[in-house]
C-alpha cells in the first residue's frame, strides 16, 4: 500500500492529522521489517472495527502503579501515549494500561523507549487464541513479550517475540492458517504455552478479565550490554536488528 493511500484510509476513519502519522508510522514501520501481520493489513482491519477516532485514554495512579484506561480510544494511540509520558519523566515504574488493544508490534514501543535511554519489558494480551497443547478450546492470548535495551552507540537492541507459531495478524494479512495459531515449539509446545499462561496472569494480576498491557522501564544502571553483545557476536544478526 503506497503512503499516501495508507494515510487517506486511515484518515476516512475519523483520525486527526496527528494520530494518522501516529499510526501510519507504527504500520509502516511494521512493513519495512517483515512483520506484515502488523503492517498495512491492519488498516483494512481498522476499517471492519469502527474504533472510535475521537477517544482520550486517561492517566490514574495508585499505589505506586501507573494505571491508565482506554476509554475507548485504539490500543496503538494508547500506547503512543504511555511512551510519550514515560520518556517526559523517566524513573523506575510499574505501569497497567486497561483495554489496551491491539496494540501492533511491541518491539516497536520497546525500541521507542529504549533510544530514549530506558530498558523496557513490555506484555500485552489478546483475546484467547492459544490452545492447551494437548487441545480444547483456546485459553490465553498469543501474549508477546518485548525487552528493549539501549546502547551508548544509539542503536538499541529489542527482542520481541509472540508466543504463537503464527499470530492472528499473519492470519489477516494472509500468510498463516487460523490452525497455525498454536504455541511454538512443537514437541517443546509447553514452554511457549507456559509463557503464555504466565503473561496473561501478570496482566490480570492488575486488571482482571481485560485485555491489558503491563510495562516495566528504568533508566540502566550498569554496562552496556547491547554493545558488548554485538562485539562478541561479530557480526552476526541478532534480535532486533533491521
């Protein structure tokens, strides 16, 4: 989908000038990357969910964790938001965002907030998509996990990694079976799935039955890792890297 093709889909749904940048770059940054089931396909997913363009998430905070409520608005802008106010003012914090979804690929907010100097763990969960290895109905969502770390050279390293074979965005966008959303792992299927099941528990631990993100981020206080690695790596690709 070309640029300005993207942006005038997204605006026909209502988005200011603003937020349509906003989600046109989290797209587009998805596309350049590979991961299409996050990408330009999401738009033309936008379009059959009738969100609600004029939305304000809202900030509370209590008992020493930042809450913050979606109140309807898309879970990307909401996280646009959490990154924003998280590098305005960055100390070490515990963060719970409600009814935050979808919110797309998160080795792109994890790599936002560590070029801004923090180290980030970032979770979100999803409707139920994974299965028991052993079959049933589907119990957890495909639950990601992403840690952003930066470097002194400005090129921070970010792992991102979805606890399914395939997502349900790679379903959209046509590159998997609804059958592939399954835990990786194959025989091994049960460590994916543990993941999972864990994940989905630290987001309920705070927000009950809600899709939800939980999110960690502090300044580093100690080596910096990501440059260490890519030296002893020498040369090899690693995660993260374009």
């Amino acid at each position: 989908m070309k640029p300005e093709g993207a942006r005038a889909r997204l605006a026909a749904l209502g988005f200011g000038a603003r937020d349509v940048e906003l989600l046109f770059e989290h797209f587009d940054d998805a596309e350049r990357r590979g991961k299409l089931g996050h990408g330009h396909a999401r738009i033309e997913w936008l379009e059959t969910q009738r969100p609600d363009p004029a939305a304000t998430p809202v900030k509370t905070s209590a008992e020493g964790v930042d809450r913050w409520e979606s109140r309807g608005a898309v879970g990307y802008l909401l996280l646009s938001a959490i990154c924003a106010d998280v590098l305005e003012e960055p100390r070490p914090l515990r963060l719970v965002a409600a009814d935050a979804f979808p919110t797309g690929h998160l080795g792109y907010w994890a790599r936002r907030l560590a070029r801004g100097g923090l180290v980030a763990l970032l979770t979100a969960t999803s409707p139920p998509r994974l299965a028991h290895p052993d079959g049933g109905d589907p119990l957890v969502g495909t639950n990601p996990l992403a840690i952003g770390l930066p470097s002194a050279d400005g090129v921070p390293l970010v792992v991102d990694v979805s606890m399914a074979k395939a997502t349900y965005g790679d379903v959209l966008a046509g590159r998997a079976r609804p059958e592939d959303v399954i835990p990786f792992g194959g025989e091994q299927a049960h460590k994916a799935f543990a993941l999972a099941v864990g994940l989905q528990g630290l987001v309920e631990a705070f927000l009950g039955d809600r899709h939800g993100v939980f999110l960690l981020a502090a300044e580093p206080a100690v080596a910096d890792f990501p440059r260490e690695l890519r030296r002893r790596a020498a040369g090899l690709h690693l995660p993260g890297d374009a």
